[in-house]
DNA sequence: GCCAACGTTGGC
DNA sequence: GCCAACGTTGGC
C-alpha cells in the first residue's frame, strides 16, 4: 500500500471536519494541479496518508484512509479534474510539526519539505514509519 | 499580512 | 514552443 500527504488549511477543511464526515468520508475536490491530480489518480483503496493542517497548524494532526477511487471532482465541470475520497482513521497522539519535520535529518528529503507547494504527495514507507513514531502513533 | 516560490496562461 | 505576466499557495 502506498502512502500519501494531504494538506488543508484548517480554517477551510480541518481534521475535525474530516473526523465529523465519519466513514463515509468525504471527497477531496478542489485541487487544481496535475502533480496533485496525477498523485490521486495512483491511489488505491485502503491507502493511508497524513492529514496536514497548512499556513495555520504546520502539523501533522491524523491518518486518513482513500474510501472511493478517483473519479470526476464534483467542484467543477472542468473534465480534466479528478479526486479520492478519504475519511479519517485516527488522530495522532501526539501531533508532528513542520519544524520537527524540518530538522529531522531522516526526513530531509521529503517533499513537504523540499516542494511546500505540492497539497498532495506520496510519502515513502521509511518516512511513513519516522512520522508515526515522532506522533506516538501505529503506522 | 507579506512575499518568495511555483504553476498556469496566453500572446507572439 | 518560448517566456512574460499573472494568480495562488503556504511559510514566516
């Protein structure tokens, strides 16, 4: 199973709004970017990734699952894009900031870090187990 | 709130 | 197909 990083600022979709959508999850629409896209098209059912809270929080606050593969995003007419719905799994014990991020050395490459734009992006195992740890959390 | 970095658009 | 102009994201 893959691993991803989704990011929202939590004053328009936080972690408590995802928890509120329950299993049935809810569809992450809205991103308008290929890199984004392409990443969500690659997902499968079952994949896990990190919830990030961006400009206000820095952190890493949960685990969210994928719960419907991409399809067309509901937000536009546009064809070109697609998104996954995704409902959360579990919150950190512990959340992990962009800093701890930043000055773990084992996570230096990490695209969080090296390209802040990118609001969804793959995550490696390596870097999935680190995260987890740092959160006192189960992978 | 600012602004650097990045992505996209559109004229040529 | 290039690249200047523009818009958006997100850390600070």
């Amino acid at each position: 199973m893959a691993k991803w990083l989704f990011k929202s600022e939590p004053d328009v979709w936080g972690w408590n709004a995802q928890v509120a959508k329950g299993d049935a999850g809810e569809e992450w629409g809205g991103v308008r970017n290929y890199q984004a896209r392409n990443n969500m098209r690659a997902m499968a059912l079952g994949d896990q990734g990190f919830f990030y809270h961006s400009r206000t929080g820095l952190e890493i606050v949960g685990i969210v699952e994928v719960c419907a593969l991409s399809h067309p995003d509901s937000t536009t007419d546009d064809e070109r894009w697609d998104c996954v719905d995704i409902k959360a799994v579990r919150p950190f014990k512990t959340t992990v900031t962009l800093e701890q991020i930043k000055t773990d050395p084992r996570l230096a490459d990490m695209i969080l870090v090296k390209n802040s734009r990118l609001s969804v992006q793959p995550v490696s195992d390596t870097e999935w187990e680190i995260i987890c740890d740092l959160g006192n959390t189960k992978p």
